[in-house]
C-alpha cells in the first residue's frame, strides 16, 4: 500500500489500515464452509456459523479460503459464501475472499468477490505449477491488474518469494499484505526488511498459535487461527495472553491443548480441515461434512472429543 487517502478512490489505504487495526485486537477467522449431509452448500448453516465467529470479535474474517474447502467450491457457491459473509459482517469485520488457481480463473473470483462487497482478497497459491520468481510475480501482476480489491498473496507450497520479488510484488498498488505459511523465520525476516512500513504481514502457518511467538520475533505477530473455527474461547485465551506477555498462560494452552491438537492433525493428510470441521459437529456447529479430496476418520473422534474437551476446560468452557 503505497498510496495515501487523498489519492485513493479505490479505498486500498482504508482497507489497509482496518486490517492493521483489526488484526492489532483479534484473531484472523478462517470459517468453515456448511454443507449438507449430501455434500451440497447449506447456505443456511453456514449463515448461523458465520455470524457466530463473527459475533466473537475476530480482526477480519476470511470467507472461502483453504480451511472454507474454496478448491471444492464452484463460482455460484463461491458467490454465496462471500455474499453471506458480507451480509453478516455488515460492515463492522473487514471480509477477505479467497481467490485462486491460475491467474485468469482468480480474477473470474476476483470478480465475483467484489460484486459481493467483499473488502479485499486472498490469492491462494496456484495450481500445481512451479515456477521461477518471474513467473510468480507475473501472475500476482495479472491478477492485480484485473481487480480493483486490495490483495494479500499468500506464500506456501510452491510459493515463495524472495526479497527482490517482495519487493516488485510491494510496488503494486493494490497489493497489501503477504501471508506466510512457510514458517522459514530466516527468509520472512529478509522479506519484512525489503518490504515498505506500511505493507502487512500475516502468520499463516498451519496451528499458527504453536508458531505465534517465534513470528513476532520477525515482527509479524498476527496470524490466522484455525481453532477460531471451533473453538474461539481457546484462540481468544491464546490471543490475549499472547498480547499481555502472559507467558505462563500461553505455555499451558499449547503444553496440554495445542501441541497435543498438531500431533492428532498430523496423524492424517488432509485433517487440516476435516479435524477442524469434525471439532466443529462435535460442538453441534451447523458445518456439515468435508467435500473429497478431504476425509473424516471416525476413528479419531473419541480422542478429538477428549482433547476438545480439556482444551475449553482451561478456558472456562463447555464442549
């Protein structure tokens, strides 16, 4: 963001800034999306669960991304989640779609995410094809030059920036804010160092709390919150004490629920979304099932309700 408000009708600078506050006072919320048993979007439960991760306070709210299943999604689904999120947030919670696949299928989202009012949007990594840093600045380029909406790009997989391409990346009008899902501290340090004052940047690694400490080190102390998803009383506990320098709090919390919730996550490829949507329905959250490729495992629900259960117990919380 490198415009100032005098300069800016496209109102890049303003969504700026609510992104900084908000993340400032609230977990990133990644919702779930609602289905029905049969697998079709359950635009009706999603609203009710939506409005509840809403009503908790997040710092913005990111409909339709990895942990909303936005790669099984089609572009009328798609159009609902985004639309429902806006009417939800009615203005108080800046909404950040996911947008994604190659560049020309991102901007056909990219469009449909502005005509629902989302605020800004995240470009998720492309499919499948590496390529070399020109290439990903390239496709940043095209998709920034088909929408008006602020974009964050989000570096994982086979995304990775180096600081010269942080940097022409920066330059973009439009471009705001980088999420990391890497984790490699080293290389994000270079990259917040080539980056202008104002740009944004987001912990984006998977159970981000585990990582939260280390990330601010780097001067990147917000993140994204997949317990939010299921458990805002934990990722608010966890928010806070981070905040205050509650050390003790925040060893407790990934000691005996956190640490324990990546070891059940890793048991399986793929429960990055279908441990958090069965936490979900295990706390009766109107979500419904994963969609394919993704995969419940009934298995683990005894010792995912077990943990669940202690990890609201430190917060005061019933399951």
């Amino acid at each position: 963001m490198r415009v100032s408000p005098d300069t800016d009708p496209s109102g890049t600078a303003a969504v700026a800034r609510r992104l900084k506050d908000g993340m400032a006072n609230g977990v990133l919320s990644f919702p779930l999306t609602a289905f029905h048993e049969d697998g079709s979007l359950d635009p009706d439960g999603f609203r009710a669960y939506v409005a509840e991760r809403l009503a908790t306070g997040p710092g913005a709210v990111f409909p339709a991304c990895g942990t909303g299943e936005f790669f099984s999604l089609d572009e009328d689904e798609y159009r609902r989640v985004v639309t429902i999120t806006v009417e939800e947030s009615a203005g108080r919670t800046p909404v950040v779609a996911g947008i994604g696949y190659g560049w020309a299928q991102a901007t056909r989202f990219a469009r449909i995410a502005e005509q629902a009012g989302a605020d800004a949007l995240l470009v998720l990594p492309h499919y499948l094809v590496a390529a070399p840093q020109d290439g990903l600045v390239a496709q940043l380029e095209a998709v920034a030059a088909r929408t008006p909406l602020p974009l964050i790009t989000y570096q994982r997989g086979q995304v990775t920036y180096t600081a010269g391409s942080l940097r022409r990346i920066a330059a973009l009008p439009n471009v705001i804010g980088l999420k990391d899902g890497h984790s490699d501290l080293d290389r994000l340090q270079r990259l917040t160092f080539a980056a202008p004052e104002d740009f944004l940047f987001f912990n984006g690694a998977a159970t981000a709390e585990i990582q939260a400490r280390a990330y601010a080190t780097v001067g990147v102390p917000a993140y994204s919150s997949a317990v939010h998803a299921f458990a805002p009383e934990i990722a608010g506990a966890c928010f806070t004490a981070l905040r205050q320098g509650d050390h003790g709090t925040v060893d407790t919390l990934l000691r005996d629920f956190y640490v324990p919730f990546v070891e059940l996550r890793d048991r399986v490829p793929g429960y990055g979304v279908s441990l958090v949507k069965a936490a979900a329905r295990l706390r009766g959250r109107p979500v419904g099932p994963v969609r394919a490729p993704h995969r419940p495992h009934p298995a683990d629900l005894t010792d995912l309700r077990t943990l669940l259960t202690a990890g609201l117990d430190l917060v005061g919380a019933d399951l």
